[in-house]
C-alpha cells in the first residue's frame, strides 16, 4: 500500500503523530540515564539543595520571592524558581524527580520544534530531522542533565510556544493574537533574559518559512525558480493550510516595537541583577578586544562541535592572554565566508539566510562580548542558536539528495546512522553529570589548564575522603591560577586535613595577601587561628583574631558563634583557651576570664591559658 501524499506533494512519512512519540520515546530512552544523577555543586546549591525558599514549594512567599529575587543566580526569572518550588513540592530532594522534569521538558521542547516546521513549511521529514537532531546532539545534553540549567530548557519551551503563536497571529493579525505572543514572549523572558532575541527570531520568520515579506516572493520569481529545491513557496504554503497577510519590510519592523519595549526592560533588569551579583566583573577584568576575539572564536566553535561533538565539558576555561590571532582570524574568515555565500543565496534557498542569522542573533546575548562568568563558552549557550544550523543541515541535505537522485530508503538508513551515532555520544555525556567527581573528572580529562575543573574535581574527592588524591588537582589548581586567593584557600584546607600544618600557614597566608574581599580576609585569619591553636602557638591565635577584627570588627560576633559552637560540640582546654582568647580580643573580659578557667579545669597544665588568666589579674583563681 502507497504512503499517502500531502498537498505539497511531499510523502507523509513517517505520520504526525507517530513522529511525535517517536520524539518523545527515543529522546527519554537516551537520557534515561538521569535516574541514576546527583545533584552537582555548580549552582544545584543555589537553585535547590541549599535554597530554602525553593525547598518551600510553592506558597505566596516563594511566589512574591520568586518575582523579586535576583541576586542568587544575577537574574530575573521567577518562573524559573517557581518550577523548582514545584519540583520540591512533588519530589522533595530526590534528584531523580529534578532530572525527569528536565528531560520531559525537553521531549516537549523537540516535539514542539517539530511541529512548528512541519506546519510553517509543510515538510515533515525535514522537519523531524531537525527536531531529532536538537532532541539527540549531545551538545545540548549540559542543558537537560545539569538540574540547575532548568532556565534553559523552560524558556525555551515557550521561547517555541511563542513562535508558535506568531505564526497563528501572522495568519490573521488581530489585537487577541498579538497579546497571546505577548503574554508567551513575557512567559519566556520570566525563564530565562536569553529569549531577548525573539522580536529578531520573528522578522527571520517573516522572511523564511512565513515569507510575509511583500515583493520577495513574487510568483514570477516562483516560477524561474520552480525546479530549484528549497523553502516552500507562497502557494506551498497555502496549500499546507496557511494563508498569510504580507506586508512590506518596514511595517513588519514597526509591528515588532512593542515588543523591542519587553526586551529593553529585560536587559535593563538583567544587567542590574548581573552586576550586583558579581556575575559581569570578567566584563570589567577582560580588554574589549581579548572578548571580540573570543566571541568569534566560539561561534565558529559551536560550529565545530555540532559536527564533531567530542570532548564536551562543563566548563570551557578563558584563555588568560585571550585567544591567538591566528585562531580569531580563521573563525572570522569562516564567518565572512559562509555569510557571503548565505546571503547569495538568499533568494534561491531562503532557509539558508534564515538558519545562519538566527544561529548568528540569537547567540548574541551569550557569545561574550558582554562577558559573564568566566567560561569562554558553553554548551548551554547552544541550545537555541544551533537550531538555526539544524534547519540549514536537513533542509540542505534534502536539497543535495533531490539532486543526486537519492531515494527515501537510503535517506532514511543516514539519518538513522547519524542520529544513533549522536545518541551513542548523547548517551556517554549524560554519565558524565552522574556525580560532582565525574562531573570535573571528565572536565580535566578533556580540556587543558583549567584551573576550576582541576579545584572542583579536588573538592568532589575530598568530599569522598580521599585527601591525598585530592592534594595534587589543588596543587594544580593553583598553579594555573596563583593569583586566585580562593584556590590557595582550599589547598590550605586539604593540607590541614593531611596534618601538613605549616604548610596550610603558608597557603593561608599567601590568599590573605592576594584578596581585598574583607569576608574572605577574615574567614581566613579565622582558620589561620585554628592551626595556630593546633600548633599550640597562642600567641599567633590572639594575633590572627586581632587582624580579623581589624578587618571588619562586625565579623566578631560570627566568629564567636562558630567557635562557640565547634568548642561545645569537641570541649577541650586548647579549645576554651583559644575561645578565650577570641572573648578577650572582642573586649568580653568576664567571658574570657571563664573560658580560660574553664580550660585550666580541662587541661591544669595548659599553661598558656594559666599566663592569659594571670594576664587579666586573676592568677590562682581556677
């Protein structure tokens, strides 16, 4: 029995609705693998396992929270924090309820991707293809296993529901249409700043597959090119159930300003909440130049990793001295290049112009130019640009396969091999995100000098126990990064740890004097203290609580609440000697005086606690 044909007489196969499950079941079936994830320390701390509010579930508190929080995560996306307040609500601190959750999102995300292009274009396998590809690349597997990245997956879901809407409005503009686009355009900016570009995504639209453009799809034209395979054309279009009012270029700019009005709130939010939080100091730090070379050198690095997508990790390091001009160079040639060409061919294959410049645009807010955090790229940042390249490659493929000749089995038994091969890799990189220790593993195996995966894969095997495993990735993590108090701070730790004290001192000391945060200045001299009373070197003890209070002399209370606290939980006359000494810096003279007879009862030959009492004109008096 023939398959049956549609309108545009394209063979419908597989059917809608089979392709839609198809989506949903080989996607979950290749990320199925989340079940067995933890949590990781990047940032699940801040979203879940340390977010009080979160683990609230949802309530009017976490609701109004959520509208107005911002300086956790440096940006405004409630509906972010309110799904992760569901999440909680249902599953509570099971990391497998968090995974799901993602991974469904994105099952709908591609099914959703799917039908857009088969309704705006009337080409179902194309369409599939594209859809399998953003559902199985293992590029994107950072934005589904990584539950903190729950951002990404959530907006752009009604980043796609909104273009969705778009195209319903374009097919009869109406005021109820365009507050539908509206409402799903705020929807998607209140998950994640990064669907800024949408009012730039629709004018592509507009241009291909809606071509709503006047004058740029005449039927003479149609005609001279009527053997040439690419987009549909107007009738195509009609002929697959949509018929669209075009306007000329400038009344399809001028239709887009209100919503240009959403867009500059939503930066103007974000980059408050970003420089508050900290998160555009690398903006500051980095030369305008050293970004511009490493912007375009990551564009043409997603390019290179959607075609050869190895050695992904989690975090890709700047380079300190900023990319070599030869590289920066090469990717600009490629993006000239390929812009040329695209753009002549703009008339004849219009899912080129539209793929590349929406791959192009809607990287814009996360290439670096404007700089956050201080990662040279990221995977993540992938997850709606490369959809534009997926179109270029289905839709190109389809075109070289027409010419060639090539018959519906053979198409179907390369994509079948490519998308295995994808979801082989898709696979493997999903059990890379099982714990904090894989997790950075991977990262140091698969990238050089790369000062937070060597730190972090450090604190994932101290959290394991294995300190002497653990000592060398610190080491190396100060090395490549010397002048990163932070990094000299838990190499002080794991050397503590190992009993290796004096050289503790030495890493303590040096991050002291490389920080002017006075948090960090004092957390420091506080542990410098602790080794000090270790040591049994108390004089060094009062002279580390005197340089903390000299630093902020607000942080006394705190450090006596610690201490306090660990001295009544491990009572010993070192212990009290060294609270006693903290007492007496603060000024608590009565306190002091009772926690050094407090450690002469512990421990009679303590003699320093006996000289510090004997200081304060109480000698004998135990």
């Amino acid at each position: 029995m023939r398959r049956p044909i549609n309108r545009t007489g394209q063979r419908r196969f597989p059917a809608v609705p089979i392709s839609c499950a198809l989506l949903i079941i080989v996607t979950l079936a290749v990320y199925s693998k989340v079940r067995n994830n933890s949590f990781v320390s990047l940032d699940d701390s801040i979203y879940i396992t340390q977010n009080q509010q979160v683990q609230g579930g949802i309530s009017w508190n976490t609701f109004v929270w959520a509208l107005t929080s911002t300086h956790l995560s440096g940006n405004w996306h409630p509906l972010t924090w309110l799904s992760h307040a569901l999440d909680c609500q249902i599953y509570g601190l099971n990391p497998v309820g968090h995974h799901i959750t993602n991974v469904l999102l994105h099952s709908l995300n591609a099914v959703i991707l799917f039908l857009l292009l088969a309704r705006a274009t009337g080409a179902t396998g194309r369409s599939l293809l594209v859809a399998a590809l953003f559902a199985l690349h293992p590029i994107n597997v950072e934005s589904v296993a990584w539950a903190a990245e729950r951002k990404n997956v959530l907006s752009t879901m009604f980043f796609l529901l909104t273009l969705g809407a778009y195209g319903w409005y374009a097919l009869r503009p109406n005021f109820k249409r365009y507050g539908l686009v509206t409402l799903l355009f705020v929807l998607a900016l209140a998950s994640k700043p990064m669907a800024i570009t949408l009012p730039f995504v629709f004018l592509l639209l507009d241009f291909w597959p809606l071509q709503r453009v006047t004058g740029w799809n005449s039927s003479q034209d149609a005609v001279k090119r009527r053997n040439v395979r690419k987009g549909p054309t107007q009738s195509q279009i009609i002929n697959a159930g949509i018929s669209l009012n075009q306007l000329s270029f400038g009344k399809l700019v001028r239709e887009k300003l209100p919503w240009l009005l959403f867009c500059f709130g939503s930066a103007v939010v974000t980059l408050i909440a970003q420089k508050s939080s900290g998160a555009l100091e690398a903006t500051a730090r980095i030369p305008f130049d050293i970004r511009l070379g490493n912007a375009v050198n990551s564009y043409a690095g997603y390019l290179v990793k959607i075609f050869w997508p190895v050695r992904l990790a989690v975090y890709y390091p700047y380079p300190s001295k900023g990319v070599d001009p030869w590289r920066v160079g090469l990717a600009a040639f490629l993006l000239i290049v390929t812009t040329a060409l695209v753009c002549r061919q703009s008339h004849r294959r219009r899912y080129l112009a539209s793929g590349w410049f929406w791959y192009l645009g809607t990287a814009v807010p996360v290439i670096g130019v404007i700089q956050v955090g201080n990662q040279a790229m990221a995977d993540r940042y992938g997850y709606v640009p490369l959809i534009g390249i997926f179109v270029m490659v289905a839709w190109g493929l389809s075109e070289v396969f027409d010419r060639s000749g090539i018959g519906g089995n053979l198409r179907t038994c390369a994509a079948v091999l490519v998308l295995g091969a994808l979801s082989f890799f898709t696979w493997q990189q999903v059990g890379y995100w099982r714990s904090d220790y894989d997790l950075w593993n991977h990262a140091v195996n698969v990238t050089e000098e790369n000062p937070l995966a060597q730190g972090n894969l450090a604190g994932a095997l101290r959290r394991l126990g294995r300190q002497d495993e653990a000592l060398s990735h610190y080491q190396a993590a100060v090395r490549l990064s010397p002048f990163d108090p932070i990094r000299h701070q838990n190499l002080a730790v794991d050397l503590a740890e190992l009993g290796r004290l004096q050289d503790a001192v030495t890493e303590y000391t040096t991050a002291v004097t490389l920080t002017s945060s006075r948090a960090i200045q004092v957390r420091t001299y506080e542990s410098l203290a602790t080794i000090y009373g270790s040591l049994g070197d108390y004089s060094k003890v009062a002279e580390s609580y005197q340089h903390a209070l000299q630093v902020d002399p607000q942080q006394g209370f705190g450090m006596l609440s610690r201490l306090s606290g660990y001295v009544e939980m491990n009572p010993t006359g070192e212990g009290y000697l060294s609270l006693g000494l903290l007492q007496e810096q603060i000024g608590n003279i009565p306190e002091a005086r009772a926690a050094y007879q407090h450690a002469l009862r512990l421990n009679p030959t303590l003699d320093a606690a006996r000289e510090s009492l004997d200081a304060l004109g109480e000698a004998g008096n135990k």
